[in-house]
C-alpha cells in the first residue's frame, strides 16, 4: 500500500534550511510513501471571525490535510519556539470547533538548525500544541538536525552516509508509526 504524506515546512524563508532537510527526507523515505508540500505562507492570521466563512486560502489548507494520510512538521525554531505563521496554519487547521483537520491523524516533527540545539524546543513546543490538537504522534525517535551546507546540499541531496542513513531510517519509523495508527482504525 503507498500512503500520502503531506508536509509542512515552518518557514516562510526563500533559502530555508528546512525546506532543504524537506527535500532530503523526501528522497530517502521508503518507496511506498509519497509526498506533497502543504503551503501555509498565503493564509491570513486567522481570527475566529472567520469562523463562518473560511477565506479560500484556509478552505484549500484543511482540504489538503484532508487528502493526506499522514502529516510531517519540518520546522526551524524561533526564539525557542515555532515560527508565527507555522502556528497561525496549525491555528486555522483546528477550527471551527468540532472540525479540527488534525484530529486522530498520524503526525511526526522533525527541524533543522544551524544552532548547535537543532530545533529541540521548538518541537517541544510543537509537540504541545500537536497534543491538544489530538494528532497521533510518533514519540521516538527525535530528530535534532544540525544543518551544514557541506552535508545538506540545495537538491536535498544528503553528503555525509550516517546522517542519511539516520534520517532514512526516521522516514521508516514514521512510516510504520503511521501504518500501525491507520490500520487500528483509518480515518474517514
Ligand atoms: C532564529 N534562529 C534560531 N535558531 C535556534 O536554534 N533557536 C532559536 O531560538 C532561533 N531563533 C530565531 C529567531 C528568528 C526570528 C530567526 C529569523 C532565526 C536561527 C535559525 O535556526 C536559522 O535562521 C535557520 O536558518 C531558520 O530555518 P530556515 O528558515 O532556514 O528553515
């Protein structure tokens, strides 16, 4: 069986470093997952304003959760936390309440930082708002990358063998996390 992914990237940057890793972990995911990008930088803060009506921009973002089996998070941390318009998307994903997109899906976080702490806190943040959101998150294994331009070149191609085998083997974790959390019970 091939199961969807659909992947946000947390950065809105033209020369994300995450968006790199994005195009890394795509390349080294087991064949039976395929992939597409779900775009967060055309949404407008939201306000439960929009409650009743949902600009097309939001419509198009809970659709696309909706055609996806499973949900990845690739994310840079901003001051020890996730980037605003990452958190405004996962904001207009939740509502209006009762139609939260995330709810029950199979979620896994993973970011890249040229800091020496890879991202940590930010996905320990993202991991809280996840929780309530009630995604099915993969626990283990984390994943804290430390982006060198020498190791992650532009394509996503991945230099250096045991980090590519280390996030190749994160891809198949995530792709049994999520195979375990459909086959108790799929989503509809
Ligand atoms: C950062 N950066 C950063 N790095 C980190 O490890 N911890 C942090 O808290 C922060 N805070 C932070 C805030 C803001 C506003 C910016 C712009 C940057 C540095 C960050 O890791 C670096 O800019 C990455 O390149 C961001 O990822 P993308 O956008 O390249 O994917």
């Amino acid at each position: 069986t091939t199961y969807t992914v659909g992947y946000f990237v947390g950065s809105l940057s033209s020369k994300s470093i995450n968006r790199i890793l994005s195009k890394a972990l795509v390349r080294l995911a087991p064949d039976n997952l395929e992939f597409f990008e779900i775009p967060i930088g055309d949404l407008p803060l939201y306000s439960q304003d929009y409650d009743d009506d949902f600009p097309p921009e939001a419509i198009a973002l809970k659709e696309a959760i909706g055609r996806a089996d499973a949900i990845l998070f690739v994310t840079p941390e901003y001051n020890r936390s996730i980037p605003g318009a990452l958190k405004n998307a996962i904001d207009w994903a939740s509502r209006p309440w009762g139609q939260n997109s995330f709810d029950h899906i199979p979620a896994a976080v993973i970011g890249a930082s040229i800091g020496a702490i890879g991202t940590a806190v930010a996905q320990q943040s993202l991991r809280a708002v996840l929780s309530f959101c009630n995604a099915r998150q993969m626990t283990a294994p984390e994943a804290y990358i430390h982006y060198s331009p020498e190791v992650f070149l532009d394509d996503g191609e991945v230099t250096n063998d045991a980090t590519a085998a280390f996030l190749s083997n994160f891809m198949v974790e995530f792709r049994d996390h999520l195979v375990r959390v459909l086959t108790v019970l799929p989503r509809q």
